[in-house]
C-alpha cells in the first residue's frame, strides 16, 4: 500500500479545523493572545496549561459561547470571525465536561437522545422507545461499552458515563470530541477504558482534544501537545517529543521539582493503627493498617476499594461495622467527627466543596469553625481572636486573597483545599488525612500542597495520602498501601514504587519477588 | 442591620405613610398599640420559625401547638386551679419535649422535617380538641389572675406587654443567633450540613436545639394569645399560624434552603405582615379578601426582590465591562 492508498479519504490530510491567530480579551485579562492550531481528522491532541493557563477560553470558542476578539475560524475551508453554538454543533464540534451533564434518573438510551427523542404517537408526541433503543446500540457499541442501553444511568461507574457522553456526542455525527479532564475523576483501570474509547475514535476518524492534568495519559495518548501559559501558545510537541519532563517546563516555564526520593526520615512510631476495621463498602473485609508518625503513607486502589470509607471512619464520620482503631495505646471507635478531632485526627475530605469548606462563609469563619470554642469568650465568638488566627494562616500557607473575610467560594480550588488544611494546621494535628488532596488543582499548588504534606510529616505527623493519581501516589509516598476490593492487597516501600507494581495490586494481583535490591 | 433589612424598613414606612393618607386612623396610639400587640404574639412564634427555617428544616405544627397548650393552660389555671407559674412550668417542659421529639425524629430517624411537623399538626390540633371534647376552653365569671394578665394582656407605658415580650425575646435571639458559637453553627449546619459535620460541630444536637428553642418560643406565644382571647375553641385557634410564621420569616430575608437570614429580618417581616393585615381593615377592603391581599403582597416582594436581585447582578457586569475595557486597551 502506498502512503497515499493509506488515507481512507485523501482529504484527511488537510486539516479541518484551523486557529488562527486567536485573541480573546476579557476587562481586564487578556485571556488568550495570537493562538494558533490546527486540527486534522483522527488526530488526537493533548491541550495542556495550569488553571488559568486559557484552557476554558479556547473552549468556549470553538463551542460558540463566546466570540474572540480577534482572528479567524476556518472549518472546512470557510473562514469565519467567531461561531455562534449552532455553528459549533453543526460542524461536529461535541463536548464532554469535566462534571458530567447527564440525568441519573433516565437510562442510557433516555439520556443519548434527551431532548432529541425520536417521536411516534403523533401530537401526542411520545417517545419511540424502541427506535431511540435501535438507535443507541451501534453508538454504544462503538465506545466499547459493556452496559445496556435500558441501564439506568444511577447504576454507571464514572468510566461507563463518561461513555454515555461520548457516545451523545457520536449520536450528533461528531468530527471532533472535545474531553475536558475526564480522567480526573477516574480511577486508573478506569482511565485505560476511556483511552481505548479515544483510540477507537481516532481509528474513526474522528479528532479528540484531550484536556487534562495527568500527563502520564497525554504521553500514552496524544499524537501531538499544545501547551498553553497565561493565554499564549508555548510550545507544540510532536509524538516523538512527548515527555513529561517537557510538558512540565513549558507549563510552568520552569523546571519544577517533583518529590522524589524524600529523605530519609526514620519512619517514627505507630500513630494510628486499624485493626480488623470493617466499613459499609466491604462489609466482610477487615481492614489493618499502620500509620507510623513522619511519614507519608499513600493508599491506592481503584475507586470503590474502600479507601474514602476507612478513612471517613477513622474520622468518625461513617460507622464501623467490626474491629477499632488503635490511637495511643486505647481502642478507638469514634462515632461522630468531633471524637477525632480531639484526638488530633483530621480528613482533608475528597469533596471539597460539598465537606470541606463551607462556601458561604468567610475564610476566618471556615478556619475558627472546628475550633470555635477556643475562639470564643465563654459563649461569644469572639471575632478578633478569629481574624487573627485566619491571617496567621493565610501568611502561614499563602492563601491568595484580598482579606481574610473573603468569602471562600470566591477562591480558586487551590486556595478553598489551603483554606481546609489551614483550618485544620490551626490545631495541633498528630494524624492527617488526605483524600484526593490535588484534584483540580493547578501544578503550582499542587506543589505547594505537597510540600506543606511533607513538612507536617518532617514534624512528626503521620501523614495518610490517599490518591487515584500515580504521579502523587509514587511521588510524594514513603510508603504505599494498596486497597483492593476492601481490603489492603499490599504494602509497597520504596525500593519496589513503580506504577505496574501499584496497578497489579490494585486490580488484586500479586507482585513478583522485589526486581531491585 | 443589612441593606435587605433597611429596605425592608424603608418599605413598612411607605406602605404606613401611604395607609395615614387614605386613613389617618392608621397612626391613632390606639391602632399602633393593637397592632403593636399582634406583633409580639404572632412574633414569638415567628421568631421560632426562623431559627428552624435556618437549619433548613421547617416547623408546621406551630398553630396547632397554639391551640393545644392554650386550651391545657387555660384549663389548668382556670379548672383545675394550678397556680399560673406552676402551669407555665409544665407548659414549659411540654413545649421542650415536642421540640426534642420532633428533633429527634428528623435527625436520629433521618424523617424530613415537613413529615415530622405535618404529623405534628394533625396530632396535636386533634388531641386539643379531644382535651376539650371540642368544648371551647376559657375563664369563669369573674375569674381573674391580676399579675398574669398584666405580664401577657397589660401594658406599660402605653405600650403592650406582648410587644414589650418580644423585643426581650428577640435581644436574646438575636445574640444567640448573631454572635455566640451555637449561632454560628447554625448558620453552618443549615448552609451545609455535611461540611459542618466534617468540622466536628454535632449538626444533630444544633438541629434538635433548633426545634426545642422553636416550640419554647411557641408556647410562649400560645400562653400570650391564650391570655389574649381568653376562650379557646380547639378546632379553629391558632389555625395557619404556622403560614404566618413561615411567610413573616421568608419576607425577613429567609431562605427555606437554609443558612440565610437576621433575627432583624424575622421581626421585620412580622411587622410588615400584621401591617398588611390591619391596612385590609383600615382601607374597608372585604375581610374575607384578607389572606388573598397577603399572599398576593408577598408573592410581589419575593418576586421583586428576585427581580431587583438580577437586575443589580447584571448592572455590575455591565458597569464592569463598560468601565474597564478601555483601561485594558490603553494598557496594552
């Protein structure tokens, strides 16, 4: 076969979409400055950036929300100012958001076709199930989903709605898929699944922007890596030249210091240990572990293992159904948050918005509330002693904001999860709890966060990090557990780290004797 | 006071100074001093509403528990000649065990609030009239509790005792809502419940506390009105009460999501609220119109401080992208 014979279509090689030139002025910001790109049909590019970088605004562009100040849109040829959403859609241009826009009430089928359900019935206007069923089948196939088009969409894994969605976006003839960190809320086997989603599209075709944070998966994906910083394109890489090392620089335009190899702390003693520790998600699998004061213990495992569950429980915020927890000598089974936090035990929950912070309230407020008592004058908050521990804070942990009575749902996500540990630094903690602790949050202040974990770990915390994100789990642990199906599969020290070591564990197989001396 | 409460204020003034003009009887000490008294009965209990309104729950039985310890205190210090503050105590300790039952029952049984108070009304409204046998409960000829009377139905002043009642009621709500820890984790309990427990504040004590200083606050009231109307007909006092209450609290400023609203707020919207009520006497509008001018009344102030709301959210865009582009341009 000659190159040419190669192509399905010979136009394919043109590309079908081109930027040029690209400004988007917000009052004040230049959100977006001379961006240009191209996308060819099959093409499956890795658009990357820090929160802020321009990302969102791209986006919007090219889904007609917004107009660019300046530049051109060609599609097909057709050179155009701006797009309207219409003109979005009817080029194929389809979206699949970080926070899903999908029904839990409807099966899947119901949700593909919403607002677009093939009618029968006449004025009556019902809905033609069978025909929306008929429907639905090839596009889920296509997507390699090994559901039912009649499962309701509340009994999906996130992987399998990520599907839905992409397979909506098929359902309207897309050319070109545009996923907005999908995988930050997947856990790692789930991950591989939408990868394979993407590669079946590229063999289709179709072209697939890929935002995300986890590099890992834009260097297994990406045939080519646009890298955004403060609105300007600043380097575009080709597959050969995909590494992490370089997608880092040009994101940060510096080179940034990934913890690895920390020091050599001797592991202190035992701080926190579950013995036989049974929650609601494995009700038959008792869960041991230790935390040892000083270090940073990673828990991995896939999402459902159990991880979040042991640790609400260890801070008492969901019962325990056998065993205890073993603090200072005493057997520990607390039933209401309040009891670990006086033993000094504190969770950095997984949902920040919905447990972490309260977004109403003013930052001073958010960090006095676990502590309240301490800030008052008998039964009188006194607000003076509040203002002065938030702005001890916010200097402590660098929390960006105008004034300690901001309130938090104003703040980025990486100052609402400082605004969490700083509530919780306050106090004296003696074991910490990290779910997710980076999700959506920008590399700089994930940074920021994992040096403030390894600084509570070098003055003798026992620190509990529990992550989806192999980077951080190999990254920033000393140790790592890891979950499999409510129970603990294995314990990884350092000398055996490695992300296949990580994942057979995950998925419940064993690992062969240690490769490295 | 918030800007909300000030035009809330500003708004009580108009609609006093535009009733003077078509009715000058409006500001005769006499009227003032009724409605003054209406205020601080049907104040109490909305004052009660509004701290469950601000966990997010909602408290339906507040009319029927009107009735119920109206017609048990009446007896009780008419027919059964328990001396008054005796009467009161028990009162006291009923109304606390309503409120830790009906607590209880939403925060340990996990019921929702509209069932559990639902239930509430039906239960109490019937056990009233059965008290009764449906009978109206009230005073013998003659029979007089001088200091009672005084505290509840007298005046000082010139100025009702009830309204004085309130006011008293109101300071203390008011420093235990606005400035002490349990007001604080109210507002964080009814805001989000979930990131409250996640603090370590025990939301289900805060939310039980909340219904028992709710039932104590009705029943004060229910002792007010009882002394008010001095016979109680079980099967009709102190119906809709609970409405009165939940649309002064909501006029004030509260969202029955949970987590927004002043104890200045709660008493302004009563006072708006009887301020209506009594402008459908003054202005000769049919009585039985009555409750149709409130609602309507409300539904046009929710709906225009909704309006307003949007309104000033697009201005300020507006205003910024007007006054700002320009700057941008030059700077570049």
């Amino acid at each position: 076969m000659t190159s040419v014979a190669a192509h399905i279509e010979p136009a394919s090689a043109e590309p079908f979409l081109t930027l040029a030139n690209i400004r988007k002025v917000y009052p004040g910001v230049v959100a977006l400055s001379s961006f240009s790109m191209s996308v060819s049909p099959g093409e499956v590019i890795g658009l990357v950036g820090e929160n802020g970088a321009g990302k969102s605004t791209l986006m919007k562009i090219l889904g007609g929300v917004i107009a660019p100040s300046q530049g051109t849109i060609t599609i097909d040829g057709v050179p155009r100012a701006s797009l309207t959403v219409a003109d979005s859609m009817a080029a194929g241009i389809a979206f699949v958001h970080q926070e899903l826009n999908l029904f839990d009430n409807l099966d899947v089928a119901a949700n593909i076709f919403v607002g677009r359900e093939p009618l029968t019935g006449g004025f009556l206007r019902l809905v033609d199930e069978k025909k929306q069923h008929e429907m639905v089948i090839p596009l889920l196939k296509r997507v390699g989903a090994n559901f039912s088009a009649f499962a309701p969409l509340a009994s999906l894994s996130l992987a399998q709605r990520q599907m839905v969605e992409i397979a909506k976006a098929l359902s309207v003839d897309a050319r070109l898929v545009i996923l907005d960190e999908p995988t930050s809320i997947l856990p790692l086997s789930e991950t591989e699944k939408l990868l394979d989603v993407i590669r079946a599209l590229k063999a289709d075709g179709i072209s697939v922007i890929f935002i995300s944070h986890r590099l890992h998966e834009i260097e297994l994906i990406a045939d080519r890596v646009v890298v955004l910083r403060d609105g300007a394109l600043v380097g575009t890489l080709d597959r050969g030249e995909i590494d992490h090392q370089r997608m880092v620089k040009l994101m940060i335009g510096r080179d940034i210091k990934v913890p690895s190899a920390p020091l050599a702390n001797a592991p202190g003693n035992i701080a926190m240990s579950a013995v036989g520790v049974r929650t609601a998600a494995h009700p038959a699998q008792p869960v041991s572990l230790d935390l040892r004061n000083g270090e940073i213990l990673g828990l991995a495992g896939l999402v459902g293992s159990g991880r979040t569950e042991l640790a609400r429980a260890m801070f008492g915020v969901d019962p325990i159904y056998g065993g205890y927890f073993e603090l200072d000598g005493d057997k520990f089974r607390p039933t209401h948050a309040s009891q670990s936090i006086a033993r000094g035990i504190f969770l950095v929950p997984e949902d920040r918005q919905g447990a972490g912070v309260l977004l109403d309230l003013s930052i001073a407020e958010n960090i006095s509330l676990p502590d309240l008592p301490a800030h008052a004058t008998s039964f009188f908050v006194n607000r003076g002693l509040e203002i002065q521990t938030a702005e001890r804070q916010k200097r402590n942990l660098a929390i960006m904001t105008p004034s300690v009575a901001t309130r938090t749902g104003s703040l980025s996500g990486g100052n609402q999860q400082k605004v969490v540990l700083a509530k919780w630094l306050a106090m004296s903690p003696k074991v910490m709890i990290f779910d997710e602790p980076t999700r959506g949050i920008d590399i700089g202040a994930k940074a920021e966060i994992y040096r403030l974990m390894r600084e509570l770990a070098d003055v003798g915390v026992a620190v509990l990090m529990i992550s989806s994100d192999m980077e951080e789990v190999i990254g920033v642990s000393d140790r790592i557990a890891v979950m499999h199906e409510g129970r603990v599969a294995g314990i990884l020290n350092r000398d055996q780290f490695s992300g296949e070591n990580v994942l057979l564990l995950a998925v419940g197989k064993t690992i062969g004797a240690k490769t490295e001396p | 006071m918030t800007k909300k409460d000030l035009g809330l204020l500003i708004l009580i003034l108009a609609v006093g100074a535009v009733v003077t003009m078509i009715n000058p009887r409006f500001i005769l000490p006499i009227n003032i001093a009724n409605t003054a008294n209406l205020v601080g009965m049907f104040g109490l209990s909305a004052l009660g509403q509004s701290i469950v309104i601000l966990t997010g729950g909602i408290e339906l039985s507040v009319g029927s528990v009107i009735a119920l310890i109206g017609v048990l205190f009446v007896d009780f210090i008419a027919t059964q000649n328990i001396p008054w503050p005796v009467a009161a105590a028990l009162m006291l300790v009923l109304a606390i065990m309503l409120g830790l039952t009906h607590g209880l029952l939403i925060t340990k049984f996990k019921l929702p609030p509209f069932i559990v108070t639902l239930c509430g009304l039906l239960i109490y409204r019937g056990i009233a009239r059965f008290y009764t046998r449906d009978a109206t409960a009230g005073f013998a000829f003659g029979q007089n509790f001088p200091k009672l009377e005084f505290i509840t139905a007298g005046r000082s002043f010139g100025v009702p005792n009830s309204f004085i009642g309130l006011i008293i009621a109101a300071a203390i709500m008011w420093i235990v809502v606005h400035r002490s820890v349990f007001g604080r984790y109210l507002y964080a309990a009814g805001k989000n419940e979930e990131a409250a427990r996640f603090s370590g504040i025990k939301t289900d004590q805060v939310i039980i506390a909340a219904y028992v200083i709710c039932q104590v606050l009705t029943m004060l009231s229910a002792i007010y009105f009882a002394m008010y109307t001095r016979s109680i007909s079980p099967a009709s006092h102190g119906n809709f009460y609970e409405l009165y209450a939940i649309a002064a609290a909501v006029l004030g400023g509260f969202s029955l999501r949970g987590g927004e609203g002043s104890i200045i707020g709660a008493l302004l919207g009563v006072v708006l609220l009887q301020e209506l009520q009594n402008l459908v006497n003054l202005l000769g509008i049919p009585s039985s119109l009555n409750f149709a001018v409130v609602g309507g009344v409300i539904l046009l102030g929710v709906l225009g401080d909704q309006q307003w709301g949007s309104f000033r959210e697009r201005r300020r865009i507006e205003d910024a992208a007007r006054g700002r582009e320009p700057k941008q341009a030059s700077a570049e």
